[in-house]
C-alpha cells in the first residue's frame, strides 16, 4: 500500500499565525482528504482536493499530483484551530491511508 | 447538512465480550467503511462494504470482526470476542462511490477492560 508522510509532526503558533502543513505520498492517488481531529476526537473532513487548489475562509489546500504532494495553509490561526491535522490518500480499491498527523497549538 | 451517525458514542465492554457498533451512513451513499483509531495514533483502514458484500479489508480485520448492513439503512461492525487491545475510537464512513470523498461519523469510543 501507499506510505503517507505529514511534516511537521508538531507545531506550535501564536494566534493569529500562518502556517503551512506539507503530505508526501509515496504513489499517486485518485483521491486526497484533509481532516482536523478535533480534541473530542471527531473528524472534520477539510479539503477533498485530489488534485489543483481550494479554499475555504482561512483554509487553502494545493494539491500538485505530478509530485505527490499535498499543502494545507492556515492563515491568522486561531486557538480553535488547534488540534491534529491528517492527510489521507487512495490510490486504486476503495481504502484511505492515513499519515500521522500534524499536532497543531495555537497560544493565544 | 446530512452527516454520518454513530451510536453508542463510548462503549465500556469486558474482554470477551461481544460488541456492536452501529452507523447511520449517509443515505445516498453506496460505500460504507470502518476505520480506528488507538489512542495516540494515525486513522487506520478496517474493512469497506458495497452492494452488500465487503469489497476490501484490512489485515486487522480478522475472523473477529465482521460487518452487516442489517437493513436500509444501518451498518454495523461486530467484534466477537473483545480483547484489550481492541480499545480504539472506531469511526465509521461513507462515500457515495468508492474513490470518491468519504464522510466520517462522530466515532465510538470503545474500552475494553
């Protein structure tokens, strides 16, 4: 199957903050999701972006899949946007592979 | 804004034990999945369910488990006998092709003690 990789594993911001969240993908994918996990532990999908670029109020995602890479950009971060940020990716069949996240905390 | 569901929220259940799991996927949707999660870790990939059989399954998912779509609407995920490593938050899914963006419910967490 495919290998996922998140960097960083960790990052913390001062509120108000941009960031960039980066996931490299070992094989082409048909599909590509980004979630937050919020700290009661739901999943809130993101971005279904298996390819080009999109937008959401201060979320972005790219997603160059020539490359295998995918971006989540949070601009002016917000306490609540803490939380763990995952990356997951299909490639044929019908399971997502997920990373290992990136652990988000924004201090006010 | 239609959403995936998922009861019980927390499940505590002895080793041994048999649990149900149980989902309300979206109603359109054709695909149906099981993922978990053990606490600190990445989401990992269960089992996926369409036209009423299981299209692909994981290495986890061994003779414990099994998956049913009882009825119109419900899906459920069955583990037989409980084993303390089964402890994980177990998140159900739906898409309305494979392929295509899956929703997740809210999740239950299940404890095995």
């Amino acid at each position: 199957g495919i290998q996922v990789e998140q960097s960083p594993p960790d990052l913390i911001l001062q509120e108000g903050a941009n960031s960039t969240l980066r996931c490299n993908f070992s094989d082409s994918v048909n599909n590509l999701q980004w979630f937050h996990q919020n700290p009661w532990g739901q999943l809130i999908n993101l971005f279904y972006i298996p390819s080009g670029t999109k937008q959401n109020g201060r979320l972005s995602a790219t997603t160059v899949a020539t490359e295998r890479y995918s971006l989540l950009y949070i601009s002016s971060s917000q306490t609540t946007d803490s939380g763990v940020y995952f990356c997951a990716g299909e490639t044929s069949g019908s399971r997502l592979t997920f990373g290992e996240g990136t652990q988000l905390t924004v201090n006010p | 804004e239609p959403e995936v569901t998922q009861t019980p929220s927390h499940q505590v259940t002895q080793m041994g034990q048999e649990v149900i799991l149980r989902c309300v996927p979206i109603s359109n949707h054709l695909y149906f999945y099981w993922y978990r999660q053990i606490l600190g870790q990445k989401v990992e990939f269960l089992v996926s369910f369409y036209n009423n059989e299981i299209s692909e399954k994981s290495e986890i998912f061994d003779d414990q488990f099994s998956v049913e779509r009882p009825d119109g609407s419900n899906f459920t995920l069955k583990i037989r006998s409980t084993k303390l490593e089964d402890s994980a938050m177990y998140f159900c899914a739906s898409g309305v092709y494979g392929n295509t963006e899956a929703f997740f419910g809210q999740g239950t967490r299940l404890t095995v003690v």
